[in-house]
C-alpha cells in the first residue's frame, strides 16, 4: 500500500456490521508511476469468535479525509491464539 505523503489519508474500512477508521501513514507520489515503491501497510480489524459466519462478506473501503491510496491485496486472516 501507499498514499498521499503530503495529505496522509483516513481511511473507513467496513465489514460486515463493523467499522473501524485508520489513519494512515504518510507515504511517497512515487507509487502512482512505480508500484514497487509502495510501502506494505497492515491494519488490524479483531472480530470476537463468531462474529463472521461462514458465507460471503463485503468490505467497504472510504477515504473520508485526505487523499489518493494505492493497494493490491486484501487478506483477512484468523490468528493463532
């Protein structure tokens, strides 16, 4: 991922019935000619055991403040207790 250095964006991220808002960090114009540049970023979102069913989700990401974001990959991973 990167965005805006200069206008580090805010973003929404919505799952299921939650919604958790991150500010990112601030990162470099250059990802936008160069995907390579892009920095990795990683947001945690903990969801209590059942919170998701099995079945199809939708994720909504909005930037509610701020500028542009580059990504190319979602995971959504079940951690280890």
């Amino acid at each position: 991922m990167s965005q805006n250095g200069w206008t580090p964006p805010k973003l929404r991220v919505e799952l299921g019935t939650r919604t958790s808002e991150f500010t990112l960090p601030g990162g470099s114009d250059e990802a936008l000619t160069e995907p390579r540049a892009a920095r990795p970023c990683v947001l945690h979102m903990p969801f209590a055991p059942g919170e998701l069913c099995a079945g199809d989700h939708e994720i909504v990401l909005t930037i509610i403040e701020g500028s542009w974001i580059v990504f190319d990959g979602i995971e959504l991973v079940e951690l280890a207790e």
